[in-house]
C-alpha cells in the first residue's frame, strides 16, 4: 500500500488571508515608558511661569506653556494644590520644633508624691496614738517626760 501525506488540518474560520497577512504586519507592543520624576526646582519654575502666563492676559499663554513642557492640567493642578497647602500650612501658627514626649522624670514624680502622701497617712496615725497616749498618761497621773517638740528645753 501506499502511504499516504498527513493531512493538514482545514483552517480556522476566523483566520481568513486578510486577517494572517494583519498579524504579520502587526507591530510589536509598545513597551511603556517609565513615569516622569519632577524635581522641586523644575515644578517651582513651571508654577511661576504659569503664574506669569496667566497674569500677562495673553490668549492661550497657558496652553501654550504646557504644550511646550509636555504636561496636562491635572498634574499641574496637583502641583498647585501642593503648594497652597503649604503656604497655609506656613501661615498658620503652630508649635515649631519636634513635639514634646513625656519628661522621663515624671514617673518618679508621681512614685514620690505617692510615697510621701503614703509617709503623711503613717505620720498622722502616730500622731493620734501619741495624743491617746498623753491623755491615758495625765488620766493615770503617769508623768511623761518632756520632749523638744513640746517647745520646751531637754534638761
């Protein structure tokens, strides 16, 4: 027998001549280009400019300038917004400096008005024993002696 040539398969439906020749004049994908990085000085010049664009009247003075850099409107406008937030921000009063944390000695602070309000309760109860003790003693007739702190002389 005699052998046969495969067969090639019947085209697709979709793929007519007009659409293979397409594809293969079709050009690669654009790669895409990386973003733009403005520089605070470039984005300062650019402002003034337009600045001096819009304040010298001229038709079409603006559009011209951003014609001339490449940039559209939305990004301009995002500049502009930027620096009428800082100038607010430059006008406004506040504190200037880092804000201040908690004085690393205020923890002691506290720990010692604790312990001397703690001495004062301690001070006042032996007070009062003491005033009971005086009081038993002049009741009994017990003489006590005198103390500096009664505001008389030790003999």
């Amino acid at each position: 027998m005699m052998e046969m040539a495969p067969k090639k398969p019947p085209p697709r439906p979709a793929e007519t001549g007009a659409e293979i020749r397409a594809q293969a004049t079709r050009p690669p994908p654009r790669e895409k280009k990386p973003q733009r990085e403005y520089t605070p000085a470039y984005k300062h010049r650019i402002l003034r400019e337009l600045d001096e664009a819009r304040a010298s009247g001229e038709r079409g003075a603006v559009a011209a300038l951003m014609r001339r850099e490449g940039l559209v409107r939305s990004l301009v406008w995002q500049w502009e917004q930027a620096r009428e937030r800082l100038e607010q921000k430059a006008l406004t009063k506040g504190k200037r400096g880092r804000p201040r944390t908690k004085n690393p000695l205020a923890d002691t602070v506290s720990q010692q008005a604790r312990e001397i309000e703690r001495l004062k309760n301690e001070l006042y109860k032996a007070e009062v024993v003491i005033d009971v003790q005086k009081k038993l003693s002049a009741l009994l007739g017990i003489a006590m002696p005198v103390t500096p702190t009664d505001g008389e002389e030790k003999p």
